[in-house]
C-alpha cells in the first residue's frame, strides 16, 4: 500500500478548454511504482495511436517516485510524450527543483492536454492551478530570460520549479528542450517543441508540506546508507569534482571519443577542453539537485570587459558537462575553452539539445566540405571544423528556420541527409543522434534497441570498457542478454526517479528498504518482473507507432571508423539487435 496518499493524485490539465482536474489512483502507483512505470501506463491511455507528435492529441506526462523528497539522489522527474523528433517514445530526465516541487505541491502525476489558442503559462501552487496570459514571454527568446521574468512573477509557496522554453521551442525545433532552474534540462526528443504547439511557454509548480514514513528508525538507517554512500565513494567524489567532464581524457586516451564527425575517435587537443583544464581555468561554481549532497553541476565563469570602459567587466556562467563538450568540442573541432563555452551558452539560450545540435552541425560541416551543400544552401555560411563564431550563427540559422536548409537542419541528421545526401556520415539511430561514446559493439546495440536510443538505455558502453580491460569479446547472444538486464534495471530506477549516477548505491537491497519505509512491501522478483514489464510496455508502445529495430539504419561510418574495441562488424550488431529483440517481445 502507497503510504502517501498525495503520491497517487494525478493533476490533469487541459490547455484547450482551461480547465484542471485531479484523480485519486492508487492501483496505478502500487502496479507501478512512479516516474516511468507509471508514465507509459499514462501516455498508452491518453495517445491514440499514430497521433501526430505535434498535435493537441499528444500529451505532456511529468511523474516522480516514492522516494522522491525522501533519500538523496531521488529528485528527477520523468517526462514522456511522443517524440517529435523520432516519432516514437519521447523520454527525458531533469533534475534540479522540478521532482520535489511536483511532491510538495501534492500530486504524483501531471498530464497536460490538449492545446492552447493563445500563449499561456501554468502555475501550479499545492492545489491551485492559474492559467496566465504568456502573451508578452512568447517571443521572448531566451530561456534565461524568461526564467528570471517568472522568478518574480510567480514566488509561489515552498520549493519551486520554473520550466519554460526558448526560441527553439516555439519554432517547434524538433530537438528543442525544456530548461528548468537554468541549468538542468528536459533533454533530447523534443519536449520543447511539445510545449511550443501547444503554445505552452512555460510551468511553474510549487508547494510547502511533510512527507509521511513508515518506521522513523528505519527510514533513518536506510538514509544514513544512502547519505554516506553518497559522499564517501570515489565515483560519487569524482562527479563532485570534475563531473562527467571528467570522462573526456579516459574516453579520449581509449580512442573512444567521436571527434570531427566520427572521422577519428581521438582529438589531438583533448586536453584544452577536458574536464580538469574546465576546472582549473574557468570553475566558478558547483550547484546540486534537490536533496543531492554530490553537487555534480559544474558551471564556468566567462569574464568579458564592456566595450572600451575599463575595469568593468562581464561574468557569464555556462554549464558544461561531457555531452556538451563530446558534441559542440570535440565533434566540431573546438579546441579553445572559451570559444566553446560560448556555444554551449547560446544552445542553452535557445532552448535547444546539445547533444543533437552538435551532431547536426557536425553532419553540415562534413557536407559543406564534401560539396553537398552550396553556399545558397548556408545563406552564405562556411562551416569549418574548429571556428566556433560560424556554429554560433548557424544556431541562431536554426531557430529562425531561415531557410529550406536550416529547416531541415531543424528537424536532425536523418531529415536532412534525405533531402541532401549524405546518410552514410549521417550519425542517428532510430532518428536519435549519436551519443558521444564509441566504445564498441555494445554501444551501437544499446543506442538501436533502447527505448530512447540512448546511452542512458542500457549502458552499453560501460559493457564495451568491461570487455576492453578483460580482453574478453562477448558473443552477440551474451551482449543482448547483458544489455536487456541492464535496461530492465533502470527501469526501475527510473521508476523510481533515481539519478543513475548513484546506480551503484540504490542496490536491489537498498532499493527494498527504501521502498518499504514508504509503505510499499516488494520481494526482489516481484520487483524484477516489474522492471520486465515496464520495458515491455514501452517496447510494445515504440512497435505500435512503427518501430522494427532490425530495419533501423546503421549509419556507415560508425563501422568505418574503428571503435576502442576495434573495427564493429555489422552483422554481429543485426544478430544481437535481433536477439534483444526477441527476449523483450
């Protein structure tokens, strides 16, 4: 039995006539236990089949989990939806205020519907929801801004979350994301252009209440556990440190890093932009998620003078982790710190994915350089590995959709290399760009058969390092096997909203003490078929909206370009996508 009651409140929004609902649904949480387990359920139930992306019919579905606001590392929040971007699953993470807010506010759930005429915001304060003319914010183009605008507009009660978009969403950029606190993000698949058709610029949830436990003696072991895990183990002090900048030198040193479009897995000034040179040269503060003692949020101070009056400078801070570094630095060719930075800071302006913005300007690079693209095509453009003044206009190109190129740029690497050749550099799986490890089989296995097409599915490419230090190649049969166990675990946790950093902590015991402090009694193969069963209903609802993972593309060049573990064999990859395939349906 869910101890909180509260938990299993499910707020409903509709956009298209302003009105809002809640419904008690306990059965719902207790067979599923929250953030994505309970998420598919909800998103089968309101998406009828093959409704298009961008439509009112798709809806905006935000969960959190039992131990949310009550052990450390236990504050993402899920969103789902369908993806604009791969039109199947859309799935994505953020941290920061948003999971706890959404706690204290008193609801498990939110589904937004429908869609607005006029441009609109939400705020949501504990039992109250107001639908707020965003008129004078739509057009605003900055994320930043409108943050701070809404910061005094909207003080609400408690811990507050303010999510918003920027220019990319309203453009119904297909990888556009939703930024909340500034510096965490509803990354990759687009929920931001999800919010920009429905003329939603923006939602602010908060709320001020106490959580109920079961045992206080209980609930204070298991906490201490967690806590001391938390600040005592070395991955937990190395993403205190560095972040997961950190993984920049390791995966560079193993050739495993994609550098100027996957043509080499090694960049010659890694260095310059690495985890320990962010540190040492531009470290201007670390911040947290909610209830998180890591602190693993690096951002940069930038200090720029005004114009020609001395001794009046500007401080900007960027926040940089590996993905942004793999896409927009080591994938152009950036090797300058600051000129990086840069970038990173107008993607985070406009609202969009930095992962997909780099691999797509990545793609137009090789384009321009092969003679795919004219300078018509560029508006006059020249995009050159390393110069990162011509990459800042070309985002700026993209969200203002300039002209059929940039349009297409827009809608990712799968798009536009069908309208501009190109496919076989062109580096997506299932329509989701590459993430920025080429560690080998696993990887490219894990990127085609998970959910999202993410390395956060299955982590294949940990399984591909674990071979490389024992020298062992698995078989194609014994990598499927690997990587659907792995992927069924994180459902789990992501049904419980746990940062996988801290996977290595929540253990399957940790897990069923934490979730027996708030009232829910599992046995750990009741709490493996639910993660079997969460894995399904997402791999059936990808299959129900014309997902085959064996038809899926295998871009040519990742089999040209060795991987850390050698040259990848592309029948191999097909055999064990194959096998994945059959052992989850």
């Amino acid at each position: 039995m869910v101890q909180d009651k509260l938990l299993s409140q499910v707020l409903y929004i509709d956009l298209s006539r302003r009105r809002f609902w809640v419904e008690s649904r306990p059965e719902l949480f207790q067979g599923n236990l929250g953030g994505a387990g309970i998420a598919i359920q909800i998103l089968n139930e309101e998406l009828p089949q093959g409704a298009a992306p961008l439509s009112a019919e798709n809806p905006v579905i935000l969960t959190i989990g039992p131990l949310t606001g009550l052990f450390p590392l236990a504050s993402k929040t899920v969103a789902m939806f369908k993806s604009p971007h791969t039109l199947r699953l859309g799935e994505s993470h953020c941290g920061g205020r948003s999971a706890v807010a959404m706690r204290m506010a008193g609801y498990g759930a939110i589904v937004i519907k429908g869609a607005s005429e006029t441009p609109i915001y939400l705020a949501i304060h504990g039992d109250r929801v107001h639908f707020r003319d965003a008129s004078a914010l739509w057009g605003v183009r900055s994320s930043f801004t409108v943050g701070r605008i809404l910061r005094e507009a909207e003080p609400g009660q408690g811990l507050r979350t303010i999510m918003r978009i920027g220019g990319a969403g309203e453009n119904l950029i297909t990888y556009a994301n939703v930024v909340a606190e500034t510096y965490r993000h509803f990354g990759r698949l687009g929920l931001g252009a999800v919010f920009g058709s429905k003329k939603l610029k923006a939602l602010v949830i908060s709320g001020k209440r106490s959580l109920p436990v079961v045992g206080a003696k209980l609930y204070r072991d298991v906490y201490n556990e967690i806590y001391q895990a938390s600040v005592s183990l070395p991955v937990m002090k190395k993403y205190h440190d560095l972040g997961t900048a950190e993984n920049v030198a390791p995966l560079d040193k193993i050739g495993a890093l994609p550098t100027r479009n996957l043509k080499q897995t090694r960049f010659e000034q890694a260095s310059t932009i690495s985890g320990e040179a962010l540190a040492e040269g531009y470290l201007g503060r670390r911040l947290a998620c909610s209830h998180c003692p890591v602190a693993c949020i690096h951002l940069a101070a930038i200090r720029e003078p005004y114009g020609d009056v001395p001794w009046f400078y500007k401080t900007s801070f960027v926040c940089y982790d590996y993905e942004p570094i793999y896409s927009l630095g080591a994938m152009l060719g950036i090797s300058d710190a600051v000129s990086l930075l840069k970038l990173i800071e107008e993607v985070e302006i406009w609202g969009l994915d930095s992962m997909t913005t780099g691999v797509v300007l990545a793609w137009a690079t090789e384009a321009w350089e092969k003679g795919l693209l004219s300078a018509k095509d560029t508006a006059g453009l020249e995009l050159k590995w390393g110069e990162a003044q011509g990459y800042i206009k070309a985002v700026r190109l993209i969200v203002q959709q300039a002209n059929d190129f940039y349009r297409a740029l827009g809608r990712g690497v799968d798009y536009a290399s069908s309208k501009y050749g190109g496919a076989d550099f062109a580096l997506a799986f299932g329509g989701n760009e590459m993430p920025g490890y080429h560690t080998g089989p696993a990887s490219i296995i894990g990127y085609i058969t998970g959910a999202r097409h993410s390395h956060l599915d299955s982590a294949g490419y940990s399984l591909d390092q674990k071979m490389l230090i024992s020298g062992k190649k698995e078989e194609p049969e014994k990598i499927a096997q690997a990587l659907l166990e792995e992927e069924r675990w994180r459902q789990i946790l992501s049904s419980l909203v746990v940062c996988f950093f801290a996977r290595g902590i929540y253990s399957m015991s940790v897990v069923l003490k934490a979730l027996k402090v708030t009232g829910i009694d599992l046995t750990e193969e009741e709490l493996l078929e639910l993660g079997r069963k969460i894995q399904k209903a997402k791999f059936d609802f990808n299959v129900r909206e014309g997902f085959s993972p064996e038809s899926l593309r295998i871009p040519k060049r990742v089999l040209e370009t060795p991987s850390s573990s050698g040259q990848l064999s592309e029948a191999e990859i097909r055999q064990a996508v194959k096998l994945f395939a059959e052992k989850v349906g």
